[in-house]
C-alpha cells in the first residue's frame, strides 16, 4: 500500500537509470542514513558500538570488496585477510612515518597499495578457476601474513611485532588510538562505508561491472564480444583488494587499535566469504546482510540466554551457540541459496502487491 | 513459509532491541571481576583450568571469609575461544558490570592484553597481566595501568640462561654453547627472542632460533633442524598443541629431555600428558609450586567442594596452570585488600584497585596466612616497576607429576630492565604518552 | 659482490648442503615422505566426497576432529579399543546418514559454492556437538602403535611414523581396489562422471551419497588416529584440513592417487624448503611454501597433476 511505484514518472534518461529508482526507496535509504549518522551515536552505549556496530561496519567493506570480485567477477578467493592485512600494515607505516598526513589519506593510499598486491596475485586467475583458484588464493593468505610477521621494518622493529593505532587528530577531533570515542570512530566508518558502497553500486552499474558480470557468466563466451579477460580479472582483483586494504587498516585503526597478524588470519578471509556468501553474491546490500548475520547472529546468540534468564556453563552455551550458528547457516541455504539480499528482494516484491496479493 | 520467516526476524530484531536497554540491577557491596575465558575452541585444554581456577579461588574467598573484608566478590565469564576480537567484545560487556565496573582484568592472552593496553588508561581499568603480554609494560612510568609482577618473559629468558650457566658450571662456559629457542610465531612466542639475542651478544652462546607457525601440528622440519645442529640446551615458547607436538617430537629425535626447558606456558599437565612416557625429565620454567598440599588448596576443597576430592580433580584442582591461577588470583584479591586500606572497605574503582596494585605488598608473614608459604614468593611492587623481577623455579616431569628441581633463579636484571626501558620509551615516543616521574 | 655471495646462498649453498651431507638429506626427504602421506590421508577424504558428488567438503578436518573424539571418549568410557573403533565408525556412519537427510538433499543442483557454505555450517555443527558431547580438554590417545626411535645406517626412523605410513599406504591400495573392483565402486565413479545418467540406468543416487560419505568419515577416523596419537585428541585436529588443500589442488580433486603423490611432493618440498632455505629468511616458511609449491604446478595443468581435464565450451 505504501511501498508502490505507481504514479511514478520517470520524465529523464537519469531519473529512469538512478540507483534508486522508486522514491519509497529514496525515501527509505535516506531515513535509514540520517538514523545511521543522526540518531545512532546518540542512543547507542559504548558496548553496541565497540562490540557490534564498528565491526559490522568494517566487515561490510570487506564483504562488498570480496563481492566485486566473487560475486560480480566470478573469481572466489580466499585470500581477504591476507589483503587487509597489507591495508592495515601500510597504515601504520605511512602514519608512523608522516605523522601530519590525514589518516583517511593514509587509508586511502594504504588501500592502493593493497590493490597493487592484489593484482600480482591476481595474476594466477587468467588460467586457474573455480576451487582450484581459491586455493591458490591461500597461498596468497599465507605468503603475506608470514611476511608481515617476519620482516621488521613493517612493525618499526618492536620486540612482538604488534602494530597499535597511534593518537591521530582530524578537524581538531581525535579519531584513532585509545582516546578516541567509539561514537567518532563510528561516524567516521561509517562515513567511509557509506561512500565507499556508492562507488561499489556506480561500479558494478557501469561498463567495468557488466564486462566482470561478462566474465563471471563465461569468461570464454566474454572474451569472444571483445572483453579482455586479463585486464577483467585484474581489475576486479586490485578494486577488491583496494577495498579489502581499507577495511583492514579500518580494523586496525577504527576498532581493535592494535593487532598482529592473527587478527587477519585464515578464519577472517573464510568469515568474509561467508558474509559475501550468505548476504548474496552479487549484491552490494547483500553485503551489508551478511555481513550483520555473520557479526550479530554470534552476539546475539551469546547474549540471548542471559536476557531470558536461562543461566548454562559458559562452554555448554557456548558449543549450542557454534550449533546453531552453523544450523543456521545450512537452514539459510535451503531456504533460500542466493541469499538475505535475495530474501530482501522476494520482501520488497509481495510488498508491492500487499495487502492485496492477487 | 517465507513471510512467516521475515516475520519471525522482524520479532528477533524488535525482541533484541527492546531487551538491550535493560541492564541488571546489582546489589551494593560487591566488588566485580570480570572474567575472559577460554573453555572452548583450540585452546581450551589450557583455558579450562585457568577459568576453574579464577572461580574457585573467588568462591572460596566468598565462602571462607565472606568476601574482602565483607565486599561479596562477584565475578561473570565471558567466552574468548582465545581470540582477540571476541575479547574485545567480552571486555566492552563486562567492564562496566558491578556497582563499581571492573576492579581489575586479567586477560590471559597475550593477544588481548596487547589489545587492551591502550585502553586501560582511558577506562581507568587496570591490567594484571601475570607473566604475559607485553613486557615493556613493566616500566610503570610509561604504563601506568598495566603490571605483569611477579615477572616477565625477558626476565624469564634470562632466568633461563643463569639456569643453564649454573648447569654447565659457570656464566664463563656459556661460551661456544649452542642454544636454540623454539617459539610459537607470534607476539607471545617472539617476546623471549632479543633477550636471548642481547644475552647471547654478552655471554658469547650460539643462538638458534626457530619458528614455528600456529597451530604447530607439524614440526617435523624443525626437530629435524634440531637434530642436525645439535643445540645444548633447548628453550621452548609454546602454546596449545604446538607444546604437545614439540615434547613428542623431541623424544622421537631422542634428544636429551633434561636440557629441553619449556617457559611457564609451556609447562602444564596437559602438554605432556599426550605424550607418554617420551615426556619424562621435560622441564619448564615457573613461579610456584605444582603441589597441592598447601592451606589455600585444603581450604579450596573444603569450602568449594565439601571436601569432594574427586570432584576437584574433574575440575582441573591442583594442575599446573590451575595452580598458577590460584597465585593470580590471590593478586588480585589482595590488591583490592591493599587498596581498602586506604580507601574503606566498599567496593572500589578501578581507579582505586590501581593505587592497590601500586602499593601491593605481599610479605612472607601475609603467604602464611594466606596459607601460601613455600607455594609462591613475596612480591613488592612499586611505581616505577610494575614487574619486580622476580626468580623462577625449574620444574621437571617425571612421568606423573611435576616436581621442582631447582632453587629459585633470578633474572639478570641489568640486562633486562634498560632494555625494558628502552622499549617502553619508544611505545611512549610512538603513542605521544609523557612518563610521569616517579 | 653482495650479490654474488647473496645468489650463493640461494642457488648454490643448499645445494652444496645436501649433497655434502647425504644421509641428513635422506633424513629430510623421508621425513617429508612420512609427513606427506599423513596430509594424503587427510586429502583422501575431499577427494571421495569430491569425486562422488562434486561437493567440496570443507567439513572434512571437522569430522577427523569428531572421528577421533567419540574414539578416545569411547575408550575413556571403557569400551576396548576394538568396539571403540566399531562404535566410533558407526558414529561416523549414522553422521553421514544424517547430511544426506538433512542437508544434501535439500540441495541438489545448487552451485558448488552454496554446496561449499553449507559444508562451512556443518563444519561448526559437527565441532559444537563434538566438544558439546566429549569436552573440549587434549585426551591422549594410545591405542597401542609403537612410537619407539632407532636407526638404520645412521638415519633416524619412527615405529609409529612408519606404521602411519602403511597404514596410509594400505588405506589407498584398498580404496582404489573398492572403486575399481566393486559393484559399488562403479556405481561411485559413474555417479561421478555424470548424475543424470547414472540415475537413469538406477544407480540409487542417496545410496551412493551415503556410502561415500561414511567412507570419508572413515577415512577421517584413520587420519584423527594418526594425528591424534602426536598430539592428543584436541580441537587443532580440526585445523590439519588447511594442511590438506594444498595436496589436494597440487593432485586434483578428483584422484586419489593424486591425493598421495600431491602428499608426497608437498610433504617433501616443504621439508626441503624449510629446511634449506628456511634460515635464509627466518623460518616458518613451511605453511605458504606448500601453497606456492601448489601454485606453480598449477599454473601448468589448471586443473591439478591427475584431474580430470577442464573442458570449456561456449
């Protein structure tokens, strides 16, 4: 009743190609900002913004940089925390070295940085595929995370090879180190996402995402129409692994404020897929989707007992946690394989129709 | 099916959002320790009888004394699986529990400790990391609200050395001698490596050191390295299954035991117990007896467990790593005990807890009455050192139990402490932090 | 100069090193030897999963991990150790019965990645009901395989690495008697050439699964034998998985000899590597050189050393 596109008149080849292009989800979007930037670091208390909000933030961006690749390109990796972790390093050391420079700036380069390492390792993808190619993507995972852990100079040569985010200031307020509030840390990640998933859209809408959707469906069909595969994968690697840096250096800067190389081990690249996975592939809401399921589903299932007051051994509701999270996940699969964002999109379909299905 | 599912979230996401507000009203007159733990997950097998050791301890205290001087302890176990990002989450639940928050945390991990470093002094939550984390922190100029007493890996690996030295005859023998460290990869197992560098640089042993990756189910490649070089004396840094794999593979290699000294972590039952009878003569290092014949332990079974024995042992009573827990602990509570001297017996701040820690003053008369003597040694902290340097002991494997075989062995502290020093002004210089002036 | 004497240490040195010191060398590629046949066992079990319904189970370390744990919690109850054995592979049976009711046959003609994911979730249902029902705590596990040390012409040997070794060797010469030999084993390898037909000419698909399925756990139960009996039954068991994807892609997903011989190409060169030129660059190289190793071969044949080869039609 609310939610129904008629009456709606696109008058312009923009109006009809916008993103959003029914104003009820305009409309809803920008409530949904305005309550994300406005309302949220008012209400919300230090636990849900350290513990839930920040990090489903960061690994949002991870989870839509490995959707470009694995979800718009067709190349599945596994290499996710191995690229974060070239983010985070390289932060560190630009911000060690230039104490002056914006630590956004310092982002931003540290994430080319990274893309310029995804694209050497992504050289592989032009002849190996499918599982093989994931695989191949660990050595990747691996190489990089031994590197960051032997080689001094990334950690200016401490004793443990820990990297912790020092104090930097923008516009006067303190945005990263332990002074910061996780209120500003919060707005500035999400600020970041919010850009950030913009492009992402803009991307995969324009020319360099239909020719990796190209690729993705047949690469050999693609190459045919004038598509270079090479150039393709390449770019998909570097664009995603540019994203992936920054969430990395987000991890380290905006939430953990100090990490060694186990905080992107194996198990981060793997929770990342799964978001990309369970959110939906293809989707950049999706990635936002799986992103909440995989860090609040946990949480919630940590902390829903005590809520209601059932009080169980700690390991006793902590192995019924890990059961049901990976219930869940095979629950969530045969309800629906492509995904939340799919769900989301099936919701918005009987929404059109309701309260008058037929 | 479909929209009965959506629904069915819509009511989890409305149900969670309305019960978050809520938060538990507690009763005045508790002091509230949070706790991280770790019973599930890789390394559970060390993290049970930590977390069984914490719980008896406080609810012994509860049930013997009534608390601290009449201030119930409370206390509530968050689940870490030893990873570092669920121990962020863990602390941010549990820091602000209590009438007064958290009195003081003990991380248990290396990783999380490193983690909370930089905000114990926003929170004004004190870190009692016990022969973990980062060492530099004993220079208590620079970190304020962290302490590692009674001592710290680089006092340990120097230990170690000044233990080797007095079995080879002499500091002077050391010379020529060839030592290998083998040490889980990561900030935890590389912490020993510029001690043994800087003590290798002035007693003139051969050091080799030997990384092994997480989890350490294979070692074959470096035993194999080991049995080629021959090393004197092996010092092993450990953690989880790596510790297990390690003791088995050096029996299998037929290396001398004796001369095979495992640091404080890795030395509990069960790192050797899956390895049979190849264990025998294993050493470690310590801080406190493996016994469980002491005044704290019998009043453990009795007021705890109703003199149950069996049931103590199910829960890891008298282990090694329970044991350690005891000591720390006993810290924690008599620094709070510390800190009601000064500011009453009510509960107390974090802030207040710290003054405690400051001034904690463990004397040989307080062990005896704590019925602690002969189970660990007194310690006395104060503002510019927060670790005290304090000896360790030697413990060996005979197949059953473990046994001390040694006499406490200090540390070469003026080694040690300018490099700890050293350290802790670049973390100063790196993080804009002015030492204060003690 | 530099970088003469840095070429030297790379390319020439190790070289010299092995060849000056034979019987250390043989030491380390038996060594490797010995290690790589333990990743086989493990790879084993994706490979018969893989080959029979295209199903990349990355559950596989989970069911090791759960293997071994209901046979040492079996044996701490009492059980002998050859009721235990039969109970345990029961268990792993009963597990199988239970993926293809509740699992794999809601997902039929799904794309392997969601086929993968869901493997991911039975990866933490399998660990949780694990530790849920046997304790998270390391149990030794000592079913009485010899583990004595001794030496022949100055190489040092294990009992129980050699033991593991046949095993090994034994587990793979019956497998590949089963799937060529058998009435069921046919039926696997035409399931796994192509579902449809195989269903048309009434091979019983579930069947199949199940049987494949219950193979790999028993396959699982050998490796978690093996591994456990080193380091305890513990949860790390579950992590020699990521130990195993390298020898699976150097040897196909879906050979089994190319399960041992990916085993013994890894397990050698990452010995050797390590070893080598491990001290040249501080160590612990072993976990990324079996990946780089793996790469490299793949960059040859996409689609590993004994794969079926990857045809592609527009």
């Amino acid at each position: 009743m609310l939610y129904r596109e008629t009456g709606q008149f696109k008058i312009s080849y923009a109006a009809d190609q916008s993103v959003f292009p029914i104003a009820q989800d305009r409309w809803f979007i920008a409530a949904a900002l305005a309550f994300a930037f406005l309302v949220v670091p008012w209400i919300a208390n230090e636990y849900m913004l350290q513990a839930v909000l920040i990090p489903l933030l960061i690994f949002s961006m991870a989870a839509i940089g490995l959707n470009l690749l694995v979800g718009y390109a067709g190349q599945l990796s596994l290499g996710t925390g191995g690229f974060m972790a070239v983010g985070a390093y390289m932060t560190y050391k630009l911000t060690t070295a230039f104490p002056d420079l914006n630590i956004i700036v310092a982002f931003l380069l540290a994430g080319l940085v990274a893309a310029g390492v995804g694209l050497v390792f992504g050289i592989p993808s032009l002849r190996i595929k499918g599982f093989y190619l994931a695989v191949a993507t660990l050595a990747s995972q691996f190489f990089l995370l031994w590197l960051f852990n032997k080689v001094a100079w990334f950690y200016n040569y401490n004793s443990s090879g820990t990297i912790t985010a020092p104090p930097r200031e923008m516009f006067g307020v303190v945005v990263t180190g332990p002074t910061a509030t996780a209120e500003v840390r919060y707005t500035v990640a999400l600020s970041i996402v919010v850009v950030f998933a913009i492009i992402a859209k803009n991307l995969v809408r324009g020319r360099i995402g239909r020719s990796w959707m190209a690729v993705r469906d047949m690469d050999i069909a693609a190459e045919i129409i004038g598509i270079r595969p090479f150039q393709t994968k390449l770019m998909a690697f570097a664009i995603s692994s540019f994203y992936c840096g920054v969430a990395g250096a987000m991890l380290v800067f905006l939430w953990l404020g100090s990490a060694e190389t186990e905080a992107f081990s194996i198990n981060e690249s793997f929770n990342v897929l799964f978001m990309v996975i369970i959110g939906g592939l293809g989707s950049i809401l999706g990635s936002f989707l799986g992103a909440a399921f995989i860090v609040g589903l946990p949480i919630f299932l940590t902390n829903a007992p005590q809520w209601f007051g059932a009080a169980m051994p700690i390991d006793l509701q902590k192995h019924i946690e890990i059961m049901l999270f990976g219930s869940m996940i095979i629950f969530f699969l045969i309800v629906e394989p492509h995904g939340l964002a799919r769900l989301w999109q099936i919701t918005k379909q009987k929404l059109r129709l309701w309260p008058f299905p037929y | 099916m479909l929209r009965n599912l959506v629904l069915a979230m819509l009511g989890a996401v409305v149900g969670v959002t309305g019960v978050v507000a809520t938060t538990p009203a507690q009763a005045e007159g508790e002091q509230f320790f949070p706790m991280l733990v770790y019973r599930t997950g890789a390394y559970a097998p060390s993290g049970i009888p930590i977390a069984n050791g914490f719980r008896d301890y406080y609810t012994m205290i509860n049930n013997r004394d009534g608390g601290i001087n009449g201030v119930t302890i409370t206390f509530e176990e968050c689940e870490t699986e030893y990873n570092t990002k669920l121990g962020v989450e863990c602390y941010e639940k549990l820091k602000n529990k209590g009438p007064t928050g958290a009195s003081l945390i003990n991380p248990f991990s290396t990783g999380i400790t490193y983690q909370l470093i930089p905000k114990a002094a926003v929170d004004e939550i004190p870190i009692l990391s016990m022969g973990y984390g980062r060492t530099a922190a004993a220079d208590g100029r620079v970190f304020e609200w962290v302490f590692n007493f009674p001592t710290t890996y680089w006092s340990q690996a120097s230990a170690f050395i000044r233990y080797v030295a007095q079995q080879e005859g002499g500091v002077d023998k050391l010379k020529g001698k060839k030592i290998a460290h083998v040490y889980h990869n990561s900030a935890y197992g590389k912490e020993a490596n510029p001690t043994l560098e800087a003590l290798a640089e002035k007693y003139g042993y051969e050091l080799t050191l030997l990384a092994v990756d997480h989890p350490g189910q294979e070692q074959k490649a470096t035993w194999l390295q080991i049995r080629r070089a021959k090393p004197d004396w092996v010092f092993l840094s450990g953690w989880g299954v790596m510790n297990q794999v390690a003791v088995k593979e050096a029996a299998a290699i037929k290396y001398p035991m004796d001369h095979f000294v495992g640091n404080w972590w890795s030395g509990s039952d069960a790192d050797v117990i899956p390895a049979g009878a190849g264990a025998k003569g294993y050493k470690s290092a310590t801080f406190h007896s493996p016994k469980s014949d002491f005044g704290v332990h019998a009043d453990i079974l009795k007021h705890v467990y109703g003199g149950d024995v069996a049931k103590a042992k199910r829960n890891s009573f008298g282990e090694v790593l329970y044991n350690r827990t005891i000591v720390n602990a006993m810290f924690a509570v008599e620094a709070v005990r510390t800190a009601q001297g000064k500011y009453g017996n009510r509960p107390l701040t974090g802030a207040e807890v710290r003054w405690g820690l400051e001034n904690f003053d463990l004397t040989e008369a307080r062990l005896k009455e704590l019925g602690m003597e002969g189970f660990t040694r007194p310690v006395k902290v104060s503002c510019a050192d927060h670790e005290t340097g304090g000896p360790i002991l030697i413990q060996q494997w005979d197949g059953a139990k473990w046994n001390i075989v040694s006499d406490w062995v200090q540390p070469i502290s003026e080694v040690v402490r300018p490099m700890i020093e050293k350290a802790a002004a670049a973390y100063a210089a790196e993080n804009n932090i002015t030492p204060r002036s003690c | 100069m530099e970088f003469i004497s840095f070429l030297n240490l790379v390319f020439v040195a190790p070289f010299v090193d092995m060849v000056s010191f034979p019987i250390f060398f043989a030491e380390v590629v038996i060594a490797g030897v010995l290690t790589g046949i333990m990743y086989s066992l493990v790879a084993l079990g994706f490979v018969l999963i893989f080959k029979a319904s295209g199903v990349f189970n990355f559950a596989q370390g989970a069911m090791v991990l759960f293997a071994a744990l209901t046979l040492v919690g079996l044996m701490e109850l009492g059980v002998p150790v050859l009721a235990a054995l039969l109970g345990a592979v029961a268990v792993m049976t009963v597990l199988a019965f239970a993926v293809e009711r509740f699992m794999l046959r809601h997902l039929i003609n799904q794309d392997d990645i969601i086929l993968f994911m869901a493997t991911i979730g039975l990866t933490f249902l399998i660990q949780g009901f694990g530790e849920m029902v046997w304790g998270s705590n390391v149990k030794a596990l000592d079913i009485g395989i010899p583990s004595e040390s001794f030496e022949v012409g100055g190489i040092l040997l294990n009992e129980f690495d050699l033991f593991a070794a046949g095993s090994g060797a034994v587990l793979v010469a019956v497998l590949a008697v089963f799937f060529h030999y058998t009435r069921i084993g046919r039926a696997l390898r035409a399931v796994a050439d192509d579902h449809q037909a195989a269903m048309a000419v009434g091979i019983p698909l579930k069947t199949i699964w199940v049987t494949v399925w219950s193979v790999a756990g028993f396959v699982g139960l050998v490796a978690g034998i093996m591994w456990g009996a080193k380091s305890g039954v513990q949860f790390s068991l579950s992590l020699i998985a990521l130990k195993a994807l390298p020898v699976l892609i150097l040897g196909g997903f879906t050979s089994v000899p190319g399960a041992i011989v990916g085993g013994l190409i890894i397990g050698v060169g990452e010995k050797i590597a390590e070893i080598y030129w491990g001290p040249l660059v501080g160590g612990a190289i072993e976990n990324w050189f079996a990946y780089m190793l793996a790469l490299v071969f793949l960059l040859f044949r996409p689609q590993g050393l004994f794969g079926e080869r990857i045809i592609e039609r527009v």
